[in-house]
C-alpha cells in the first residue's frame, strides 16, 4: 500500500501544478480555468493511487490474481477527452478552444504521472506545457497565420457589380476560394457571397470600408 504521507504529496503536488495551468488559462479568459484544471488534475491523481492500491490489495490476498493497474487510467483518460471536447468551439470558419481543450488533457496526463510517482517525468512535462501556454504565445502571435472569412454583399445592379466586388477584395490581399450567387425573392437584388482568406488582420476592415464607398451596395457584412 502507498504511504499516507506519500498520498498527500501526491495529491498536493497534483493541486499545485494544475492550479498553475489553470491559472494561466484563466487569466486569458478561457472556459476551463483554475479551478476546472486543479480538479482535473488531482482527479487523475487520485485515480492513479486507487490504481496503485487497488492493485497491492489483490495481489496480497492473492498472488496468484493478475490485475492490470492501468485499465482504470486509461478509462480516465477516455472520460477527460469528453470534457475537453466541451470547451471546444466551433464559430464560422475558426475553431476556439482546442489549446484548453490540450490543456485539460495533458494536466490528467501529469496527474496520472504524479499519482504514479513519476515526479521527474510529471514536473518536466509540467514546465514544457507552461512554456508552451505562456513563453510560445509571444511567438504565436508574430506568425502570420492565414484567416478566413466570409463576405456578404447585396447590391440591385446587374453589370459589372461582380467584377468590381472582386476587384477591391482582391486588392486588399484576399484570395478568393468560392462565390455563390442568390437572387432575393420579392427584391430585384443579387447576393453574393464570398469565402476569401489572408494573412492581413487589418485586410476585411479595409474592404468594407472600400466596398461601402460603392453607391451600388446595398448591403455589406463580413464575418468568420
């Protein structure tokens, strides 16, 4: 049987280094914050040690019984890929979430580390997620990563209203993917809509500016 004093170290070690992630998640507004990676982390641990003990048990009443300790680790982790698959979200093109959703993972992956007493392996991983989450954001935010959006525009002229919407999007370092084109029912207006991306934040707040300076646009919305 594991030591009391060893289950407390165990334990309080899990709390300390899943507070921290948490933390760190929190104070950057995401879903699963301090207290949910704390709970998920001393969970994991405390599923460990039961493992741990459970399998001591049987095997001094029994030694011929051969149990497999980590059976009720892996069902954990199968349980924590259900709650990190709630954080995630889907909005229009983008997908929010899925570095907390990581991050609730890899804090039961150091719990079941720490539970099984594999401190060196469970503290290292620990600084390598908070390097990660904290001194790679700075990095993350320099890359210029490619962002899609979606392009609305009504308008009620029939010639060459195409070629001029295109025309600006595309000065605008957009590169078009797809249009679609619909005609409003009780209106003599045309919808286009267009899926474009780039890598110039400041690229969609330029083409509305630029496409509401057309007399002919009825209306004009840009989304992810």
């Amino acid at each position: 049987m594991i030591p009391v004093q060893e289950i407390i170290i165990r334990l309080l070690l899990g709390a300390i280094i899943g507070g921290i992630i948490g933390f760190e998640r929190e104070v950057n507004g995401r879903a699963a914050g301090f207290r949910t990676q704390l709970i998920v982390c001393v969970s994991a641990v405390l599923i460990m040690i039961v493992s741990q003990n459970y399998y001591f048990h049987i095997h001094t009443l029994d030694n011929t019984l051969r149990i497999d300790p980590a059976r009720i680790s892996a069902g954990a982790l199968i349980g924590i890929g259900f709650l990190g698959a709630g954080v995630i979200i889907k909005s229009g093109n983008e997908v929010r979430g899925l570095t907390t959703a990581a991050s609730i993972w890899i804090v039961s992956a150091i719990g079941l580390a720490i539970g099984s007493g594999l401190y060196f392996e469970g503290i290292l991983t620990f600084i390598i997620t908070i390097i990660a989450l904290v001194a790679l954001r700075t990095i993350g935010h320099k890359i210029r990563v490619q962002h899609f959006k979606n392009i609305k525009v009504t308008t009620n002229r029939m010639e060459d209203a195409e070629e001029s919407i295109i025309s600006i999007i595309n000065e605008q370092d957009f590169r078009i993917h797809n249009v679609d084109y619909e005609k409003s029912g009780g209106k003599d207006e045309i919808i286009y809509r267009f899926t474009v991306s780039s890598r110039n934040k400041a690229a969609a707040k330029q083409t509305f500016l630029k496409l509401n300076s057309l007399d002919f646009i009825n209306t004009i919305r840009i989304s992810s």
